[in-house]
DNA sequence: ATGGTTTTCGATAACGTTTAAGCTAATTTA
DNA sequence: TAAATTAGCTTAAACGTTATCGAAAACCAT
C-alpha cells in the first residue's frame, strides 16, 4: 500500500531546518522552546494542516485519549440517546469515542472488547451481554490497566464503577402505577436472573405485588431472552395458551416491542386490553405511538455521567475511584391508543 | 501512563532466543522459516495470548485493515441495520468497523472524517449531511488515498461509488400507491433540495402526480430538514394554518416521526385521516404501531454491497473501481391504526 | 574575567512492528 | 571438488512520534 500523503513533524522540521525534536516541544508549549521558535513552528504547522499521528503517540505514550462504548443494540432508543451524552461529554473532554455493538452476543462482545484492547483505548464504557461465560476477556483488560465503567448494566463477578438507575426501585414504581390502574394480572416477561439489571427488575415487580397483596402468580412469569423475536414467542405462546394478562412488565426495549407486537396480533388493544410497561429514554414522543407505561431512564445524563468517572478514573494518578452512581428516574406515561387496523 | 503489560514480538523472540524479525516471518508463514521454528514460535504465541499491535503494525504498513463508517442517527432504524449488514461482512473480508455519528451536522461529520483519517482508515462508508459545506476535508481524503464509498445519500460534487435505491422509482411508487388509495392531497414533507436523497424523492413525487393527473398544489410542497423536531413543527403550522391534507410523503425517518406526532397532536388519525409514507428499513413489523406505507429498502443488503464495493476499491492494486449500485425496494404496508388515546 | 545558572536547541533512543539486505552454513550443480 | 545456489536466520532501518540527556550559547552575579 502506498504510503498516505500526510504532513509529519519531520517534515515541518527540515522545513524549518530544525529537529522533528525541537518541533514537537514547539507544538506542546514547551519551556524548552523559545517564543520566537513556538510561533514560527505553530505557524507553519496551521498552513500545512498538520494532524499529529496518534498511532505514533500512541505508541510510545501509551495513551490514545480514545474511549470504546459497548452496547447491545442500535435499536434500543435509550442506547442511541446516552451514546449521543457520551460522545458530546467524551469530546469536551478531549476523548473520542468509538462505538461497538454486541447484540446481546457474548462472542462479539469479546471480539469488541479485544479490538478495543488492540486499538490501545484508555478506557472503556461497558453493558455486557446476558449470562454466563468465560472471564478471562476482563481479566486481561484489568492487567493491562484499561480502566472500565458499566451503565445501564452491571457485572456480578467484578466491582467495576457504575452509573445506573435504581433498576428495582424503578420497576416497583412502573409495576405499582399498573396496580393503581386497577391491573391484577400482570406479567413479568423477560430474563429474571443472570444479568443484574433482569434481576433487579424482577424484584422490584415482586415488592410491588406485595405492597399491594397480590399474591405471585407463577403463570404469568415468563422468562424469556433479551431479543424481539424470542419475546415475540414467548408472548405469542402464552397468549394462545389461554393467558389473559392485562399487564406486562418487559425487561428491555426489544422485549417489549415483541411484547407489543404478540399482543396486536393477538386482536388484542395497548392499553385498553392491556397495559405495556417498559424501561426506555427521555424522549417518550419520539417513536410513534408506542403506548408503553415507560421509566424514563435519562440515558443523556448516565452517559455524561459515564464519561464523567471513567475519564476521572484513567486520569487518576494511583487510587482508582470505584463508584457506583445512580442516576434519578422517572414514570411517563404515552398518549396513544394502539389495536390493530382493520383497513385503509 | 503505565505501559500496557502485552505479549509484544520481541518478548515472545526473546523468550525463544531468536530476533524478532523471525518471529515476525514465522507468524507470516514466511518461505524463510523452517518448520520446526514456525510451529515453534506460533506455539508459544498461542499459549501467551498474543495480539499483534495493530498501531505498530499500521504505521509501517500503511494499511490498518480498519474501515470507517459515518451515519446521521442512530434512531434511524434504516442504519441500525445497514450497520449490522456492514459490520458482520466486514469481518468476513477481515475488516473491523468503527462507527461514527454526525447527527446531520457539517462540523461533526468533519470532526468524523478528521478522526478517521487520523486513524488510517482504509476506507469511508459514508453518508454525507444535507447541504453545502467547505470541501476541503473530502479532498485531503482522497489525497491520502483513503477510498470512500457513499450508501444511501451520495454527494453531488464528488463521483464516489455508491450503493443506493433509486429514490425516483421508489418515490414514485410510494405517491402512487396513495393515489391508488384515493387520496389526492398529498403533502410532500423534508428538504427537496440540497441533499440528492431528497431532490430524487422530489422528482419521483412529481412524477406520481403527473402520471394521475393531479396538479401540484405549491402549498403542499413544505420544507424542512431531516430533523424529527423541526418536522414537527413544519407540519404542525402547517395543519394549524387549515392545510388538509389526506397523505404525507416523507423524506425521512425522522421527519416521518415528527410529522406523525403532529397528526395525532391535531386529533388526526393514521392512517383514515392521512396516510403516512416514509422509506424505511425491512424489518417493517419491528417497531410498535408505526402506520406507514413504507419502502423497503433493503438496508442490509446495502450494507453489504457497500462493504464489497469500498474492499473491492481498497485492495484494487492499480485502477480504482467507481460504480454506482442500484439496490432494489419494495412496498410494504402496515398493519396497525394509531389515533390518540382518550383514557387508560 | 570567572564561575555558575538558565535558556534553547540537538542527538539519541525508544515504542512494536515489518522488510530489505546480509550473512553463514548446508545443499545442490556442473 | 570448486562454484553456485539455497535455506534459515540476523542485522539494521524504517514508520512518526516523544522523552531523556547533553551541549552550546546566553545571561547573571561576583
């Protein structure tokens, strides 16, 4: 391959008949260099459009001011959202950012982050995939010093910081506002252990059945993975079975849209017939029509909040900060009605 | 910063008491290598786990195997499944993809072009944001020899391969279907200029009308950009100041959106009061109750095409291949109504 | 003038690879 | 059997930076 077109610092320097040396110090406001000799190299540095090459920096300083985001899934509104917080926050910061998706796959997720460990990222913001599997991908990260911060999702086996919400709290208040709507048969559809967020959510719709004595039925706990389709059969074959909810509890965006999707082809109504409830973004009104009960997550303000303690983390000095934040929720509810049509 | 703790060439080469340079031929299937020291030297790379460093490597070879990819939004499902297509083919063509996101403004798709150059991509797919801008970032580009590809928008000034429908067609038979429906205020709603997407959907909308005879009412030609809040807005002044009309071809996603919004805000129905048009992706039933007519445009064959035609370009030894693919779209129509909700 | 400090720059090595060229010993060729 | 080839490794340079050390020049105080 032929070698790219670029403006080097050896270059200014036999241009300016100096070192490569005398221009990089020039460039970093060095004490070293005159005042005289600063401006001239940063002048002829501007003209050329010069861009140092951070692989080179890279290199030696062992230091890329690069940040790796994993996320499950594009379509999840509240990723696109907190990514949108992450990227501004990052770059104030003076840190870019470089997306990943798993979709919910452990194999990705591990070539994700050895590509991330191969680009020499600094840090990275993390939400594993669901359940179990070989640690030995964190484990090397952690050796080679890369710090790590999850939102959204945590992992069990290790204490990195977090920013999340109070996922239990969050799903007693969604399950309790179906109960006030005078719901009795609410179903929980989702994973219910394995990932911590599942988990918590879990027994926060245990509380609230509690809180307002109604015992748990069993039926109506219907495990199933984080995928649309996989939520779409499970909620398709409960309903066929004769399961009459008047109210779902979805662990995740796709589930829900499954959910949602099992329901209306079941002739049955959102939310007349029964209530969607769901953990997603601020920005209830941007998709339309989607009549869920919805946890507004803030994702803008756990991504900034993300950045915020991972760029603090690799910046420290020697103690590394462990923190787990939790970032404030709140119950929207959407406006529209939703059945099937019945023809244009 | 502390170095990384790696299994770096020299480590493994001094483990073994030879130079770096053999393992390095070693791990290359070189001629020069016996094969008693090859399978000696890959032995011990296995065990420790090594990863070549991709920055060393990238900044002899030129070449980093990395393909840079610039989308709008990530709320536009029609990227989040080109992306999918884009990512799992480049990782067949040994390729890693990095994402990035301009959210429709000039100075961060600058800021993604700048970063992916500093990262010695070898190669762009691109989606330009609308209007004009200074084009100085596209010809450093090129100068450095890194091979664009634009999917889904082209650009105007610039003759790069591409991978696209064809907007007319697919416009015109989205109009059409409408006037097949009886309906004959058809609103044309998003930008009909600048942007090459939207002057062919223009093109294609006019062309419906005229084939049914249907005069083009000036009024209903109502521009905005590709944002879902300013959409919102253009509609609704637009419904507000008795503007009836019976269907809304959307340039967007997110006009799509925001002009749905608008509707039901006015107490209109989607799709008995209007129809809804929009190009979209393939997985038409993913999202919950979003009452389309919606072209189909197949966006991960898109992304797939693109990939080969941007690899194609890239590992071409000589002639540079420009080709302009055309992919092909169809109509789908959804099944649910949406009208704003009275009571829970 | 002397000695000491400070300013300003250069020389050199290093980061982890790849690659062309060089060297030695073994093998082939005439 | 001497010359030529080949196999198998090492040397050294390079990619574009940054960091450390050293040296010359300038400045300052006595």
């Amino acid at each position: 391959m032929a070698p790219r077109n670029k403006v080097t610092l050896k270059k200014i320097a036999e241009l300016l008949k100096v070192t490569p040396a005398t221009v990089s110090k020039a460039l970093h406001d060095s004490s070293d260099i005159s005042d005289a000799m600063r401006k001239k190299v940063k002048k002829t540095a501007d003209k050329l459009g010069y861009r140092p090459n951070i692989l080179a920096r890279t290199l030696i300083q062992h230091r890329s001011f690069l940040l790796g985001v994993i996320i499950p899934d594009l379509r999840i509104s509240f990723f696109s959202e907190s990514s949108r917080g992450i990227y501004e926050r990052a770059r104030k910061r003076n840190y870019e950012t470089i997306l990943m998706v798993h979709d919910e796959k452990h194999e990705i997720e591990k070539e994700n982050l050895e590509f991330l460990s191969d680009l020499h990222v600094d840090g990275i913001l993390l939400n594993p995939a669901p359940g179990k599997f070989n640690y030995d991908v964190y484990d090397k990260l952690v050796e080679e010093g890369i710090q790590i911060v999850c939102y959204d999702r945590k992992l069990d086996d290790y204490n990195f910081p977090s920013v999340t919400i109070d996922d239990r709290k969050a799903s007693y208040i969604l399950t309790c506002e179906m109960l006030r709507l005078r719901r009795r048969k609410i179903l929980f559809l989702g994973p219910n252990k394995g990932i911590s967020v599942a988990r918590e959510r879990y027994l926060g719709y245990l509380d609230a059945l509690s809180a307002y004595k109604v015992a748990l039925n069993p039926d109506y706990v219907i495990p199933s993975d984080l995928s649309q389709t996989h939520s779409y059969e499970k909620m398709k074959s409960a309903l066929d079975r004769g399961i009459e909810p008047d109210a779902v509890v979805c662990v995740g965006a796709l589930v829900a849209y499954g959910a949602g999707n099992a329901i209306l082809d079941s002739g049955l109504s959102i939310p007349d017939d029964i209530i969607l409830g769901e953990f997603g973004d601020n920005d209830i009104n941007s998709r339309l029509g989607v009549p869920f009960l919805t946890i507004n997550q803030n994702p803008y303000k756990i991504g900034q909040a993300a950045v915020d303690l991972l760029v603090q983390n690799i910046e420290a000095k020697e103690k590394v900060v462990s923190e787990h934040i939790i970032i404030e929720t709140k119950l929207l509810r959407r406006e529209y009605g939703i059945r099937r049509h019945r023809s244009v």
